[in-house]
C-alpha cells in the first residue's frame, strides 16, 4: 500500500494505511519497520499519524469475566469508535482542515509493589484494600512493537516531533516502573518491552539539550526509580546513549560524561551494590550484573560472560571518563568490575590507562588481600601484570624511579606477589632493571 501511495497520493490510500496502524492487532507494525523511510519521503507527517492511530488502537477493553456479555461489548465498540475518531482526526489534519492531533493519552498502569511477608499482627493493624482493575488497559507490548518499528526514523535533528513522544509518555513510563512506591519497595512487574522501545527513543533524543535539560528529562526520572526499575533501565538507556556518542557522533565528551557520571553514583547507591561490596561476592544479582557491566562499558547477561562493546578506536576516545571508571572500580570491590574493566583496558592498552589500573589494582589489594580465587584462579591478578607489561613496552619511561606511578606499582606488585601471583614476580624483575 505504501509503494502504491507513492506512485498517486490519495486520501482513500492513507485511510487505508492508518485503519491498518488502528487494528486491534499490531501486526502491521513490521510493515511500518520496512516502509516508514518511503513514507518520510511522501509526506513527513505520514509516520506521526500512522504512530498516533497505533497508539489510540492499543488502549483496549479489558475482559472480566464476571462482567455481562453486553456491557463487555458495549465497551469494545466504544473502543473501537475511539479509534475510528482518532483516524479521522489524522486525515483531517493531513487535509489541513484541522491543527495537528495530540498523542493518545494512556491509560493509568501505576506498579505495584512486590509482595512481602507480612506477620499477623501487621495484617491486623492493616487491611490491604484490592482496588478493581480498571476497565481500559494499554497493551504496552503491541505499542513496543510500533515504536520500536519506527527506529529508522530515529534522527532528532530532523524529525523534532520525536521528542513529543517522550514529553507524552515519560509519566505513564515512570509510573509503571514503580515511580509512585515507596523508596524500598520494587515493582511486582515493569513494562520491559516498552521500556527497551521507549529508553531506546530517549537516549536519541538527548542531542542538543542541555545538561539542565538532560536531567530533567532522564536523568532525574530514572534516578528516582526503584533499584530493580533502574538498573534493567540503565543497561538499554546507558548502552544506547554510549551509541549516540562512539558511532553516530552525535553527543558531546561533557554530555556523555554528564549522563555516566548521574548513572553511576546512582549505581553505587542501589542496595545490591553495597551488598556485593560488603559480601565481595563471585556471583552477581540479575539486575545489577548488566548494570555494572554498561558502566564500565561492557555487555553482560543472558548467560554471556561480560565483553567489552567498544572496539580500540572507542576506547582511545575514553580518556574524558577515566577519573569515572577510577573511582567505580576503587569502590566496586568485587569480581564483575574487575572482570569488566580489565576487558575494557585489555582492548587497546595505552600510557594514559596506568593511573587507572594501579589504583584500581592497588584498592583490590587493599580490600581482597587474602581471596586467592578472586587473584588467581579468576586470573584477576594475572591480567593485570600483562596490562602492566603491555604499558611497560609501550611507554618505559612511566616506570622510572623518579615518576610518581613508580611506587605504587611497585607496592601493587608486592601485594601480588604475597598472594601467589607468579607473574607479578617476573615483572617486578624487569622494573628493577629501570632506572
């Protein structure tokens, strides 16, 4: 239909094009992923109406059994009419007989907080009131699938609108990740499909906003999540950003910095990162795992051993962040981070990365001094001996005598060598030959 509409543009063809977006089943939305670039060159407006009426088609009528056949009905025709409306609205608009429509609004989905045990003398003093599900639900995995079809559109500094649709649903997206419950409560269950449809969008939209706008807009939302809500959020949101600034050019050193540094301290805030610091345990929970691991730029999960994602000519860009990873890895004192920025340093080892794994190396000693698996049998320690060998022969006037790393690298070595590390032996030898 779309190939046909750009040979003739017809009102009759949109109408069918926008009945298809407005169908109770969101099929169509693999269509819109292969044609949304034709439908850009036909009219610009085309892919916001095809979106909206989508969208309107995705709040539907939820079925309670105990409920009437006939009221039930009565409820999926109005469905249905609220549909119909919102299309004709669309063509209205392209007609240029009417201003352009507003995005459907979805309805409510507040999250609810994860049961806990509750003793009998709390179920006494409190009685937890079932509130009716609400008539109207949005089916939030049919519109992940719309929005996400729409990826190829995804370039702000030509489509702006695209930022309405962050304005629209930043709210509803919140809510339903548990922004209205309590600090210490996590959402029973979160819209993840959407959530990777819509976090995706926003981290595009952040070109050429400030960083006052930046927060406002993500940064401080999404902090203000629950734990579970944002670490699974800040493994898309994060990764998409680092994409916008290492392949498509479009973010600055200071507002990926800006954007690392908010994630991070909020990262070192969540209560199974203080956990993990205090047990320094060897496994990792599922959501923070990926988490950790996007901070320090790797890739984590689904039964994947971390990776780093960034190729040499992403990681010789990293020099503005190297302070961050420091003081994450200093304070990460547990086997993903060390696992994590050794993948990221062993990529493409340089001078500049020696503050950054001597401290880093010198704070595990200081707080895992006596876990020969975490040095040895995970190879922690060996690994660093031959990122510090790889810098050696790159740069040997680093470990002269008189340069100030030179002590410290001397005293990680030592602690490595007490915890069984035979390498840290063999290059402590070749330091000594330095002057």
């Amino acid at each position: 239909m779309v190939l046909l509409l750009k040979n003739r543009i017809a009102i009759g063809d949109v109408r069918i094009i926008l009945e298809s977006a407005g169908d109770d089943n969101p099929a169509a939305a693999h269509g819109f992923a292969a044609a949304a670039g034709l439908l850009v060159e036909i009219d610009e407006r085309l892919p916001r109406s095809v979106l909206r009426c989508s969208f309107a088609a995705r709040m539907q009528s939820r079925r309670n059994w105990r409920q009437p056949e006939d009221e039930h009905n009565a409820h999926v025709e109005a469905h249905r009419k609220n549909v119909a409306a919102a299309i004709e609205a669309e063509l209205a608009w392209l007609e240029g007989k009417r201003e352009e429509p507003e995005w459907p609004a979805f309805p409510a989905n507040p999250a609810r907080p994860r049961h806990r045990f509750v003793s009998a003398r709390e179920r006494e003093i409190q009685t937890v009131e079932e509130q009716p599900e609400p008539v109207a639900y949005v089916d939030y995995q049919g519109a992940a699938l719309w929005l996400a079809s729409a990826a190829s559109l995804c370039d702000v500094s030509k489509r702006p609108w695209l930022r309405d649709i962050v304005k629209s649903y930043t709210s509803w997206t919140m809510v339903a990740n548990g922004a209205e419950l309590e600090e210490d409560d996590d959402a029973e269950s979160r819209p993840r499909e959407w959530n990777d449809a819509f976090f995706k969008l926003l981290a595009k939209c952040l070109p050429g906003l400030t960083s006052a706008q930046i927060d406002k807009v993500a940064l401080e939302p999404v902090s203000a999540l629950p734990d579970e809500s944002f670490l699974d959020i800040t493994t898309v949101f994060l990764r998409e950003v680092d994409g916008a600034y290492f392949n498509d050019c479009t973010l600055h050193d200071s507002e990926l910095l800006h954007v690392r540094s908010a994630l991070a301290q909020r990262l070192m805030k969540t209560r199974g990162w203080e956990r993990h610091v205090r047990d320094r345990s060897k496994r990792i929970e599922i959501h923070l795992g990926p988490a950790v691991a996007v901070v320090l730029f790797n890739d984590y999960g689904h039964f994947q051993p971390a990776k780093c994602y960034l190729k040499p000519k992403g990681v010789e860009r990293l020099t503005p962040f190297l302070p961050l990873l420091e003081e994450v890895a200093g304070k990460g004192t547990f086997l993903l981070v060390a696992i994590s920025l050794l993948n990221l340093i062993e990529t493409a080892p340089s001078a500049g990365h020696l503050p950054l794994i001597v401290g880093a190396g010198l704070s595990w000693a200081t707080t895992i001094s006596d876990d020969k698996e975490f040095w040895v049998d995970h190879g922690v320690g060996r690994r660093l001996c031959a990122l510090i060998e790889a810098i050696l022969t790159l740069d040997s006037k680093l470990f002269q005598s008189q340069q100030a790393l030179r002590r410290d690298a001397d005293n990680l070595l030592a602690a490595l060598v007490r915890m069984g590390v035979a390498e840290a032996y063999q290059l402590e030898d070749k330091l000594r030959l330095l002057q």
